[in-house]
C-alpha cells in the first residue's frame, strides 16, 4: 500500500466520508463544514470540481451513482435532509431533495444498476428510506419505519444476482433479479431486507451478533461464486463476516474477523471483493483477505504511512 | 423520543457501559410514596431491548427489599471474567450502604446481598464508584462524612483527609460526587474535592470551592478536562448551573441559565463532553452545550418534576429520567416519530379496561379516545449539535483500480480551533499480488522488446515441475526456433541423431561383420542382383538377416516347380502372375516374398499386399509401420495406446504434412483429455502447444489447473501469451483473440491487474472483438480510469443504456448551487454540440449584414411586453462572464486577427461567419448553465429563427451605431496596437452576452411563440427577476466604450455597473435588488437616430479622456460620468427633452467633435440657465465635468 495522491480537501471541518466515482477519477467528499466537495484526480491531480452547498448540517455520506444515469451523486446530513446532485454540462446542481425523514440521515446507498435508480437512505429516526427514480424526475419514495429502532447507522446493497443460477444465467432475457439490501443500526443488529410481491420491504433476516451498536454493514460485490458475503462492524470493536451459501438467502453464519480494541466505524470492500478494508476509531486501517483456509489475515495496516503524516500535525501543533 | 416507559416511582441506576446487553435497576424510591401508600421495596433490572417497539420494558430480575433506596449506582466491580453482571450498591437509610450482586439478581437467585455496612449515620444520598478502578466506592452521607470503601475488603472504609492512605493508584482524578447540601449539618456552601496523585503518596488534596449561596443539588466532573466541573443549584431563585475550574477557584468559568426553576438533577455525557442534561422544577429537561451555553435540546416531557436524569452509558444516544409522577421514561435525543408507539399505547389503555361491558350496562365502552399529545405526536427533532458519536472520524473505502481512499482526523483537544489540521484524503494504491504483478511486468516487458527465447529460457531454468519444464521448452521450440519439429522430436526423447546412434549399435555388429567380409561396392552389386534373385531368396523375415544371407545364398539357382508353395510360387512367377505369387507367399506366411514379389507386381499389388499383411501381422511395430507406410496418421492419433502418446506425437512431428498436422495435435490431444488418465489430460497441453490451437489451451488448462488464483492464472495468462506471440511470429499477423474460455480468462486476469493498478497493461490484455458485456464494461472503465493517459485512443463505446435522469420539479429555485471557477471553464467541449446560439446566428448574418447579429434584438424595444422576459438562463450566464472572462480573454485575444477584416468585408457572409467565432466561447459558458437551472425546454431555439424580420425594422437605428463602432478601429484609438488589441478582443467577448437573451426575448415577442411565452410565465418569480437584467445593463456600456478603453478598466465599466459578480456564487442576491432597473430599462426604444450623434460624440469624449487620464481620480469621474450619460440617453429615448435643450446639445457635441471646449462649456452655460432645473440636473452637470477634463486633458 503506498500513497499516491493526497487531495487537501480545505474542508474546514472533520471529513466524515470520501468516495471515489465508478471509474476512480473523480473524489466527493463530505464533511462537517456541511458542505460537499468533488474533486478531479485524475493522473494524481487535485482540481476542485464543484463545492456543493445545501446542507444545514454536517453531511456524514456521499455515494456515487452508475454513470449510465449520469454524473449523480447523493449525500445525506445530520440536517435529515438527502440531496441528489447531478452535474449538467459542467455544472453541479440539486437535482432532488428528500426531507422525509425526522433525525440525522447516515448513510446512503445506490443499488445496483440493474435495478434501477435506486437509493437507500439510513436515519436516526430508525427508518430507512427507499427512493426509486421513476422518470421525469419524479422519485417514489417508501418507507420502512422503525428498521432499526433509535437509528439505523448503514445501509449497503446486495449485488445483482439472480438466485439459483449465481454463474450462468441465459442471455437474451431480462435476468429476475432479487433485490435485497442489508442494514445495520443501533439496536445492534444486522438486518436483510428483501421486497415482498406486494412491494413492501420485510425484514426477512436479522442477524445477531454485535454486543453494541452496528456502525457499519457492507455487502460484498459479487464475485462470481455462489456465496454471499456481509461485513459489519460495531461500536463494540467486532467486525463480522456473514457469509451464505444457501441460494434462497437464508442460511447465514457469522464469523469473527477481528475485535478491535476500538469502536470500528467503517467497512469496505474492494471491487473485486476479496480484500476488506476496516477503519477504526483509533484512526487506524487494516486490510483483511481471506486465506486459502478459510481465516481471515490482516495483510496491512495502514497507520504506518499516514502516522507519519499525524505525527507531524501534532508536531505542529504542539508548536502553536 | 420517547422510547421506553417503566411504571415506578424509583431510583435507578443504568448497567455499566461494558455490560450487555443493557440493563436499568430501579430501587424504590425512598423519598416518595406512590399513589397505592404501598410500603413494599424492590429492587428490580429491567432490560432496553430495542428490538422491541412497545414501550414495556422487561423485567429480568426483582428482589424485594427491607428498605427503600435514597440512591443506587451500578458498578463493574468483578464483571468481564465470569460472565459477572457487576454489583448493585444502594444507599439507605440509617447509613446502610448495601451491595447486591447483579448477577444473582438476574438470576433470582439467593444471596444476593454481598455486602452491607452501616457506618454512616442517616441516610446515604451520594454513592460513586471510580471510573478507574472499580473497586472503589465513595459514599456520603448527612453526616457530612465521606467513606472510600474497597469493595475487595468492605469492612472498613477509609476516610479522606486521614493520614493513613491506602495506595491509590488513580491517574487521573478520582471521579465522586462528594457531596452534599441536603443535610443541616453539611456545610451548604462549600464543596469538597479530594485527590491524591499516584507518585507522590501524598495525603488528599483539599479543595473548596465557594459557590456564592449555592445549595447545591448536582455536581458532575468535566468527562476529559481533568480540574473541570459543574454545579447545579437547586434554589429557586438561582437556577443555574455554573462550571468551574479548579485552577480558577475564586469564580465559575461559566454559567448556564436557562431553567426558571431550580435544578434538581445534571448529568455529563461520558459519550460527549458538549451534552449535558439537567432536569428542574420547571418541568423541563434540558441538554446544554457547556462550553457555549446553549440549549441544543429539550426533551418534551410531562407535566411532572423529573428528579433524576441519567444518560445510558453504553448507548449515548439513550437516557432516563425518574419522575415524580412516578415514571421512569427513557428516551432518544435523536428525534424520530412516536406514531406507531402512540398507537400501541392507546390500545393498551383501552384494553386494559374491559371494554365488553365492564358496568354491566349491556353495552360495550366505546374504545377508549385517548387525548393525542401533541408534544408526542409531532416530530421530535434530534439534538441540535450533532452528537459526538455520530461524526465519523475516520475511513477507508476501496476505488477502481484497487485504489484505496482514506482519511481521519487527528484527535484534538476541544478547544483546539480545527482549522490547524490539513483536512486530507489520501488515495493509496493497494497491491496485494506482489509477485503476480512482479511476473506481470516481466511478461509484459517480454512482450513488448520481443525477447521471447530468453524469457522461455528462463522459464524453464525456473519451473518448478517437469511438466512445467517441458510446457515451456514446447512453448520455446515451437515458436521461435527454427525446425521446430526436430526440436520437438528432441524433446519428446526422438533425437535424430541418438536414434541413429541407438540402430548403429544394435545393427553395429552385423555390419562390421559384413564389412569384413565384403566390400561395399560387392554389396551394392549384390543390391542390384536382388530383384532378379528374390524368386530364390531364402525366406528370411528380418532384413538383417536378410542381408546377412544374400551372399551366402548367391551361388545356388534353381527354380522350384515341384507342387508345393514354392513350386506353385515359382510356377506362378514364370507365367507373370504376380498376384497369385504373392497371394502364395501371404498364405504361406511368406511376407517378405509376399512383398518384395508385389513390388514388382506394380502399385495396386504392393498396396492389397501391404494391407494383407498388416491385417495378418500383429507385432506391435505394425500399426506405426502400417500408419506410416498408409500414411493414415489420423489411424494413429485415433488409435494408439495413449500411454504411447509421445510416440504418437513424435511421428506427427516426422511425418504429418503442416497443413493438417496442427488438426492431428489437436485430436491427439483431446483424446488425451477425454480418455487419459490424470497426467495424460494434463499433457494433452502439450499437444496443444504443438498445434499452436491457443483456445483448446486455455480450454485443456482450466480443466486441470486451479486457475481463479492469482499466480496461476498468471502461470495461463504467460503460456498463452507466449503461444500466442509464437503463431503471431509464425503467421507474421496479428492473431486475434478467439474463444470464449480465453476471453473469460483474460478479462478475468485483465480485471485483476486492474484491482492492483496496473489499468494500462489490464487494457491491452482485454479481448477486443467481443461483445462481453464484461469485456466492454471493464474496457470503459479501464478507460476512463486513466483519465489523459490515453487520450490517444478512441473512448470505446459506453457499455450501459444511458438513462437519462431529469430534475424533478421538487427543487426549490432559491437554491443555486454554483460551481467555481475552475469548473466554468472545463465544459467548453461539449457545449458547442448543444449551443443553440450559434445556428441562429447565421440567419441573422445575410439579412443585416453590416450589423452585428448580436445587437438588433438588444435594441428591439419589445413594445408589447410588459413583463421582462424571463430567462433563466440568465442568472448563471452573466455570472459566467465575469469570471470566465478572464479565462475566456486568451482565446478571444488569439482570435482577435479575424476581427480587423469584418468592417472591411461587411456583406461577405461567409467572411462575417468566422468573426462570430468569437462569440463561441462565450455561449459555450452560458449554454450550459442555461439547460442546468431550466425545467423547461430551453425556449431560445425555437424563437431564434422566427426573430429575424422582426429584428430588422429596429436595426436600422442601430445600424450607424454600429458601424461607428466598427469604423473606430481604424481611427486613432486602433492605431495604438496593444491597447487597442485588448479593446478588440474585449468586443468579441462583450458581445455574446446579448445572444443568449435574444432567443427567448424575441420568442417572446414574437406571435407565433406565445406558448412559450405562456410557459415561461410560470416560472418562478426569482427567475424572472434576474433574467432580463444584465443584458441590456451589459450590453449598453459595451458598446461604445470598449474600443476605447483599456482591457482593465473595461471590464470595470462595462462589468461593473451592471452589478456583474466577479464571484459566480454570488449571483441572486446581487441581482434581486436591481432587477427594477432593468425592468425599465428593458422598455427603452432606440435613441432616435438624429440625437444618436449625441451619445456617440459624448461617449467617444469620455472614452479618450478615459484613455487620457492618468489619475485614479479622473478615472472615476469618468466611470460615474458614463453612468449619469445613461440618464441622458434615456430621454432621449423617450423624447422627454424639450427643443431647446435638444438643440444645445447637438451644439455642444459639435464643439466637442471640434474640440472646442470652450465653446461647448459656454453652450453649456446657456443651456443650463434657460431650462428647467429638473430636466436636465440629471445629466447636464456631469457633461460639464467631462468637457472640463477633457478639456484639461486636451483631447
């Protein structure tokens, strides 16, 4: 792991979120300055694209569309307002402003492409929120109250797949994708949710394990194989593994990747989802890949090239 | 939010933050009675299970108890090992400090009590634990005497201030409420503080702080600034709570007032040292921000006085308040809605009544209506600070291209201003595959210098297994030796020459023999007697004895006739009958004769004999000899033994013809994978390389190798590139890439390069000529993930339908959002596809040649609207300029050559079409603002064309202007070059901004457009407003001054009196104000072409003095002057000038053109003192500033 860009952000505030667009040229970031910032990096460059303003609030998420809808990009704030942002011939402009919920909005997530323009959004308030474009720039908007009570932290999206036939799937027809989503909130749990025949979410799995607060869920990108895999990870300094095996869904079993020593705030996988990316309170990241056995190996830590970096803005500061 | 409700009048105590799940004990309070005067006492654990959404609470563990509590705390004493819940200390009356362990409790087990000790006399009010070491307790009672018990030796406690210490090993400060105020005896006024350093084992520290007549009702330690607390007052009259430091003893730090009644209860945020609560008499529960005083929440709550608050300690966001309406209620400080809950509850009232017919009335109760609260039902908002716990501080997120973006933020003190931290992202590239990427570059750095042998060679000095080593040694002959197939034969264990070798051995000896007997030349001899002589050959079946015999049999001849075979043979051979001859010897077994006889016998003979002969012989030689004299070689591939599959391929290799040698490998070796045995299936590789078949390669290898690895799909990705390249040398073309298997495997291997940042070498290993939605997908990403490095190339198609996602009508207009600077200038690409502008231009070109097509509709005074035109595309547009201009002026400079040639050419069309090119890169700017901020579709097209003839009666006047205005260049104010040149290029860019107005304007005023003028009526009125200003406020300065003025102080008159922003973002604000002014001006008609020599004569004088002037002084003299001309020019729009005036000034502007000032001011004079003061105060005496100036100035 070896840096090769920093973007000073000028964010005047704690940035709470970083995001890279589908092809990795382009950064939002987010903070409590309430504002969004893209920035343009390609070739290791660092130019401000735009400087969203219209949050009243801190803004904790960002999240990329696919670029077959366009340049499109939401963000959610503590001011429990969620705004689309679509860039127009070089401008970055509010395209929709969702103020459906009544508590700071957390996280947010676009499904996969496949489904549509879809977007999750998790709140305080406990709900999650499910905002489907339906042309003209109408969006439909459902919502699932109490998903996690006194507040849902994350929410992430299962890759499109079709069950049963995980590999092969004939081409020509529309593939019958089963859309499902994963949450996690502060009532420690891990939830999945998949759509009934009559539209309505339902919570058709929770998954317990977390001794605290479940701060972030993340479903891994499908890479192929039948399996499905889940990383959470909690106040309580555990990150999981959920992995299923069972094609209707159902069967998941739980596997301790690591107990930190710290809340662990962040989970991320890598495109090709076989690297997991686990940042913590203590300001540190640690990359975790499966071995060939089955374990999980932490293959890096992060700290050790950006401790540098801290310690000399602490140097700094002790100057001051 | 109201989340959980328990129905007592108790204190309580929440688990400890490390206990889970999370449990509130409850001990009946002692200060009250509940409404039933019951005497019984509990001490009960119920737990906070969200899970649940009724507001019950569990109850997991009761104990009734003799006495009644005054306090109770929860402490981890003894939790973690044994799945220990903790101990459970109460304060009682008489003294009693009592622990219950929680466990048992839980358990509902005996011997709860633990511990109990009765040396305080009355009742203990003040309990704490320290958060350090759990172990010790700190109580305090009315007696003013405070006791730090050791919960491993309960028995005795210690007593601060006493010289005999214990060791305390606290790092910090001992967190305790050492209290209190309630009792006579305690001294109300002063509160103590003790702590005891580790090091020095020093008696406690002392301290008093002297809070001036404060009876204190709460006391809470700052959760991270050591010498920090806060007090609460329970007076009436003083309800505040102060903060104070320990090392400013003499006064509180800060005060927070805001409860109107005194203060009964103040707990700390351990989660976040900006929250705390406090709950008082005035029935409110407040959350403070205590280093800024401010409220940031209030909990809606009931009528009642809360006298205890506490915060959960494992979930910060959950607190409880005990009430004396005799409720504990837990709540959220994050908001939400309480509907569903609501519902619940209004049902369980109602049942809890029978609502059959509970009064035997014979008629069911109605369902209960319960009264809605409003406080309940509305929205409860979250704090008003967002929570420490919510701020993420740190995180690490995965990008295409196994980039890996992370930031955090170094801890600070909360003092500390932010602002000192680099608020940074970094982007780091995460390689895992190290030693795949290390191949992956040697492979690539192979494949582009060429040098396969040596790579090959290394290969093969590397490989790890004897079938590795023989891949690649195949893979090395094959392709890039010459004689390959004698090579291959080598390696397959068939060297020519050891063959050779190994006959000459085995045949070594009975050839010396011979030698020795006879010469070579004798042999030869006897060669060539031999067709003659075969009739009579012994019968001998190995050509070395045959050999051997023919000298021996040489002096005998004799034809047998007799009747045995021989003599038939004989008999036959002499009338000629060689088939029957050879038929003899066949059935007689005789195959040499048989043969020999039916070479002679001619072609057919030779063949039949040969095929009879193999039927009937079966050594193991024949096939091959049979195969090879038949040249079937398809029947050895088909047939052989596979455990002779070498031999096999070693006889394709002698033998087969190229053309069908590589379909021969190919069967060859699928056989070896259909029906082989492990290794063979392996080997029939081996074959394949040998075929140069490069899909039945990667085919036979994914079968029998694990190839998703990394490293093994590198070993494949090597092979097959190697392969490859060799039938590309072989063929001397490009092979493309063909197969599904291959495809498959080097998308795959192409997306894990990417996954480690290899994007550009990921790009070249991707199949081209398939339509994978895979392939593509990864190939447009690859793509544009590079950004600029390959520009060279053609972006290759988008591999998604493109959905387009509009804006909804949702979106509040007040709301710009604007972008910075650097992104106005980025879209210059794409919006020349889309201006509209620039087609409507050419229109207007031929019809009026000699003007610029910008100007008429500037002019065009719109004489049925009433309302400006609205057009949003207005508001970002002006922004744009400003800001773009200087970015914009380069090109425009460059460009600036086209210009000179447009006065001279005036009626060429296509000479005016170019010196538009200009007005290019302005559109671009404000098209594409335009289409962002409208809903509607953008208007200016469709009412561009129709406009022309409806420009032309008004271009007329401005014609004259024009050309006056062209003409200048080549006058004075051109000649000066560099200043003119800027002039110039400030024209082209002064002169888009009009365009993009006169689309909508003149589809507004044209008839057949109405719709669009009806839609664009609905418009909000914020759009409206701004829309129409900027181009006529833009365009007039434009048009006179830029010729004369320099490049700077143009922009500055003819920018910035229209109010034009230099920043983007400021724009509605700044044009909300003025948008009257326009609105007027908008209406106004062309200056009547006979006083048009006015404003030309007196602008051109304000130009030159501009040019003249040095000062900054004079300067803005002109620049107000420029502005107070306008109020000239509007009269004379509007013909409000009376004769005399009118003709003074046409007398003043020919002194001027003249230069004759003084005349002019003499004029001027005269004016001034016959007319109306209020006619001309306006803009007569600034006339006279300048002719003064310019006057001075002599110009």
């Amino acid at each position: 792991v070896s840096v090769i860009n920093t973007v000073d952000t000028s964010h005047e505030d704690m940035i709470h979120d970083a995001q890279m667009d589908y092809y990795g040229t382009r950064l939002a970031t987010c903070s409590s300055d309430r504002s969004v910032k893209i920035f343009d990096v390609k070739n290791g460059g660092q130019i401000l694209v735009a400087d969203l303003r219209g949050h009243e609030g801190p803004v904790w998420q960002v999240a990329w569309a696919h670029p077959m809808y366009g340049n499109i990009l939401a963000s959610c704030s503590y001011d429990r307002k969620v705004i689309i942002w679509k860039e127009e011939n070089g401008t970055w402009d509010k395209m929709y402003e969702y103020t459906g919920h009544d508590s700071s909005v957390n996280s947010v997530c676009w499904a996969p492409h496949d489904f549509g323009l879809i977007l999750a959004c998790g709140s305080s308030d406990g709900a999650v929120s499910l905002l489907t474009h339906t042309g003209d720039g109408q969006w439909e908007v459902k919502k699932i109250s109490n998903a996690h009570t006194i507040g849902c932290n994350a929410v992430s999206w299962a890759p499109a797949v079709v069950p049963g036939s995980l590999v092969d799937q004939p081409s020509g027809q529309k593939p019958n994708y089963v859309k499902r989503f994963v949450s996690g909130g502060c009532d420690n749990l891990v939830k999945l949710w998949n759509i009934e025949e009559d539209g309505q979410w339902k919570d058709d799995q929770k998954l317990e394990a977390h001794s605290d607060w479940v701060r972030d869920v993340a479903w891994a990108p499908s890479i192929g194989l039948p399996t499905s895999s889940i990383a959470s990870c909690s106040q309580d300094g555990r990150v999981f593994i959920w992995t299923c095996d069972d094609p209707s869904g159902n069967a998941w079993t739980a596997k301790e990747l690591h107990k930190f020593n710290d809340v662990v705030w962040h989970v991320s996988w890598s495109i090709t989802g076989n690297i997991l990316a686990v940042s913590g309170g203590d300001n540190k990241v640690t990359l975790w890949k499966e071995s060939v056995d089955g374990q999980w190996v932490c293959i890096s830590d992060i700290n050790k090239g950006q401790s540098a970096v801290s310690t000399i803005t602490e140097g700094q500061q002790n100057e001051q | 939010m109201k989340l959980k409700e328990i129905e007592r009048t108790a204190n309580q105590a929440w688990s400890p933050a490390s206990h889970h799940p999370i449990f509130l004990a409850t001990g009946t309070s002692a200060q009250q009675l509940d409404a039933s005067f019951s005497t019984n006492a509990a001490l009960e654990i119920f737990e906070l299970d969200f899970g649940d959404p009724s507001l019950d609470m569990k109850l997991r563990g009761s104990l009734p108890t003799h006495n009644r509590f005054h306090k109770l705390i929860w402490g981890g004493f003894g939790m973690g090992s044994d799945g220990s819940s903790g101990v459970i200390v109460s304060g009682g009356d008489n003294g009693a400090v009592t622990l219950y362990s929680a466990t048992k409790v839980l358990a509902g087990g005996k011997e709860t009590i633990i511990g109990q000790n009765e040396k305080h006399s009355g009742p203990v009010r003040a309990l704490d634990f320290n958060p350090f070491q759990n172990n010790l307790l700190a109580t305090g009672a009315n007696d003013s005497e405070i006791y730090i018990w050791d919960l491993n030796n309960f028995s005795v406690p210690m007593t601060p201030g006493a010289n005999s210490q214990p060791d305390f090993s606290i790092n910090r400060v001992l967190r305790n409420k050492q209290v209190q105020s309630i009792s006579s005896r305690v001294d109300k006024k002063k509160l103590k503080c003790y702590w005891q350093k580790l090091k020095l084992n020093s008696p406690f520290i002392y301290f008093s702080l002297n809070p001036n007549r404060m009876r204190c009702s709460g006391m809470e330690w700052h959760p991270e600034v050591a010498t920090q607390l806060v007090l609460a007052s329970e007076d009436d009259r003083m309800p505040v709570i102060q903060m104070w430091d320990l090392r400013f003893a003499t006064s509180p730090l800060k005060v927070l007032e805001n409860h109107t009644k005194g203060i009964l209860s103040i707990c700390w945020s351990q989660a976040d040292p900006e929250l705390l609560l406090s709950s008082a008499k005035d029935n409110k529960i407040l959350c403070w921000n205590p280093n800024t005083g401010e409220v940031i929440y209030e909990l809606p709550t009931s009528n009642q006085w809360c006298f205890d608050v506490q915060w959960c300690p494992r979930s910060p966001v959950v607190l409880s308040a005990a009430a004396f309406d005799g409720r504990i209620s837990i709540y959220s400080v994050m908001g939400g809605n309480l509907v569903a809950q609501q519902l619940s509850q209004a049902d369980k009232i109602s049942s809890s009544f029978n609502n059959l017919d509970p009064f035997g009335t014979g008629q069911p109760l109605p369902p209960l209506q319960v009264p809605q609260h409003v406080a309940q039902t509305t929205v409860v908002q979250p704090l008003k600070k967002p929570p420490k716990w919510i701020r993420q501080p740190v995180g690490a997120c995965f990008a295409f291209g196994g980039k890996l973006i992370t930031f955090d933020n170094p801890k600070a003190a909360p003092q500390q201003a932010q602002q000192l931290f680099p608020r940074q992202v970094f982007i780091s590239q995460v390689t895992t595959e190290t030693q795949f990427l290390q191949r992956s570059n040697e492979l690539q750095a192979v494949l582009q210098s060429s040098d396969f042998i040596n790579y090959c060679q290394s290969k093969i000095r590397t490989a790890q297994s004897e079938f590795e080593r023989s891949v690649w040694n195949f893979l090395k002959k094959v392709n890039f030796e010459q004689d390959a197939r004698s090579k291959f034969l080598n390696l397959l264990g068939y060297s020519k020459e050891e063959v050779k070798k190994k006959i000459s051995s085995c045949l070594g000896h009975s050839l010396k023999n011979k030698d020795q007997e006879t010469d070579t030349s004798d042999l030869e001899e006897k060669l060539q007697d031999l067709p003659d002589s075969t009739a009579g050959g012994d019968a001998s079946t190995s050509s070395a004895d045959f050999f051997d015999h023919i000298p021996e049999n040489r002096p005998k001849f004799e034809i047998p006739i007799a009747a045995d075979t021989d003599g038939l043979i004989g008999q036959a051979l002499l009338i000629g009958s060689f088939e029957e001859a050879v038929e003899l010897c066949l059935s007689d077994g005789r195959f040499a004769d048989a043969i020999i006889l039916a070479v002679a016998g001619g072609e057919g003979l030779l063949r039949k004999t040969q095929q009879k002969y193999f039927i009937n012989q079966k050594s193991k030689i024949t096939s091959l000899l049979s195969s090879i004299v038949t040249h079937s070689w398809r029947e050895i591939v088909q047939s052989c033994d596979l455990g002779n599959w070498k031999e096999a391929l070693a006889a394709l290799l002698t033998y087969a013809k190229a053309e069908e040698f590589s379909t021969l490998c190919d069967t060859l070796g699928s056989r070896l994978e259909v029906e082989g045995d492990g290794t063979q299936r392996v080997q029939a590789c081996l074959c394949y390389i040998c075929s140069g078949n490069v899909e039945k390669l990667v085919q036979c290898w994914v079968k029998n190798h694990e190839s998703s690895l990394p490293l093994a799909l590198e070993d494949l990705v090597e092979k097959v590139m190697m392969l490859q390249k060799s039938m590309e040398v072989q063929q001397g073309t490009e092979v493309p890439i063909k197969g599904s298997v291959l495809a498959e495997k080097l998308t795959q291997y192409a997306s894990l390069l990417a996954a480690q940042g290899s994007l550009a070498v990921a790009m070249s290993y991707l199949p081209a000529n398939t339509n994978e939605s895979s392939v593509l997908q990864l190939r447009d990403r690859l793509f544009h993930s590079q950004g600029e490095a390959v520009l060279g190339l053609q972006p290759p198609p988008f591999p998604f339908a493109q959905v387009q996602v509009d804006k909804g009508p949702h979106v509040a207009p007040s709301a710009p959002v604007t972008g910075q600077p650097t992104e106005v200038q980025r879209p210059t690409p794409k919006p020349f596809q889309q201006a509209p502008h620039q087609p409507g231009f050419t229109p207007l070109v031929p019809a009026q040649p000699s003007v610029q097509p910008s100007l008429p509709p500037v002019f065009s005074p719109p004489a049925s609207a009433a309302a400006p035109p609205p057009s949003p595309s207005f508001v970002p547009l002006s922004s744009a300029a400003p800001s773009g201009a200087a970015g914009t002026a380069a090109n425009v400079y460059s460009r600036v050559g086209m210009l000179p040639s447009y006065p001279k050419h005036p009626t060429s069309s296509p000479g005016t079409v170019p010196s538009s090119g200009p007005v290019v890169p302005g559109s671009p700017l404000r098209s594409p603002s335009y289409q962002a901020t409208n809903p509607l579709p953008p208007p200016s097209q469709p009412g561009f064309h129709p406009p022309v003839p409806q420009g032309l009666p008004s271009t007329p006047t401005s014609t004259p202007v024009l050309q006056h205005l062209y003409s200048y260049p080549a006058g004075a104010g051109y000649t000066q070059g560099p200043l003119g040149m800027p002039s110039l290029s400030f024209t082209s860019t002064t002169a888009p901004p009009p365009p993009p107005p006169t689309g909508p304007r003149d589809g507004w005023n044209d008839p057949p457009n109405v719709h669009g003028m009806l839609r664009r009526k609905k418009l909000p009125e914020n759009y409206t407003a701004p829309a129409p200003i900027t181009a006529p406020v833009m365009s007039f300065p434009a048009e006179p001054q830029p010729l004369h003025s320099q490049v700077p102080s143009a922009k500055e008159v003819v920018f910035a009196p229209p109010g034009a922003p230099k920043e983007a973002s400021m724009q509605l604000e700044k044009y909300r104000p003025q948008s009257q002014l326009p609105a007027e001006k908008i209406e106004r008609k062309a200056i009547p072409s006979e006083h048009l020599f006015l404003k030309t004569t007196f602008d051109k004088m304000v130009q030159c003095c501009y040019l003249a002037a040095g000062d900054p002084q004079t300067k803005r003299k002109l620049d107000d002057a420029t502005k107070r001309l306008e109020n000239l020019y509007d009269k004379l729009r509007e013909h409000t000038l009376s004769p005399n005036i009118l003709g003074g000034l046409h007398e003043i502007a020919h002194c001027i053109e003249c230069r004759n000032y003084q005349q002019a001011l003499s004029i001027h004079t005269q004016v001034v003192s016959s007319s109306n003061f209020s006619e001309i105060s306006a803009f007569m005496p600034v006339l006279k500033v300048v002719m003064t100036v310019a006057n001075k100035l002599n110009v």
